[in-house]
C-alpha cells in the first residue's frame, strides 16, 4: 500500500502557546508509520494562532479521521481541521 499526505489545521487553547512544544506533543501521539513533514504557524484572530501540519501517513486509513483522533488526545489543543488529503 501507498501514503497519503494531508493538511490539518490545529488551533491552540491558548494565545500564548508554545507550538514547538505543541508540535513535540503531537508528533509523540502519532505511530512510527506517521511522520509531520512540515509546519506553518498562522494567524488566525485577536493573536491567536494556529498550526498547519502536513502529516504522511498509511494509505490504508483513507480520509484524516484516525489524524485528528490521535491529535485530538493532546492536552491544550482547542480544534482540529483536516483542510485536504491526497495520495503522496
């Protein structure tokens, strides 16, 4: 089987986040068949911000359920949004 790539937005509870430790709490939930290739934090409104993750992962999960699942257990995390997904 392939890997596909998604985009998923996740927005912080708090405006003063520290997203690289975020970005460690959501890459530790992830299994060893998952890798967060890249990241860009964005702003979203009134300073808050959010991180937009391109995430590669088994073909055989389809859609981004099991992502947002998985990144849904972190603590201090306010929303979850798969944008897109595609095979890589």
């Amino acid at each position: 089987m392939g890997e596909f790539i998604a985009l998923i937005d996740i927005i912080p509870e708090d405006t003063n986040t520290n997203f690289d430790e975020l970005l460690g709490k959501l890459g530790s939930v992830l299994p060893e068949t998952c890798t967060i290739e890249r990241h860009d934090i964005m702003p979203v409104a009134f300073g808050l911000k959010k991180a937009r993750l391109r995430v590669r992962y088994p073909e055989e999960w389809g859609g981004t359920d099991k992502l947002e699942e998985l990144f849904a257990q972190v603590e201090g995390v306010q929303g979850i949004e798969g944008i897109a997904f595609s095979k890589a």
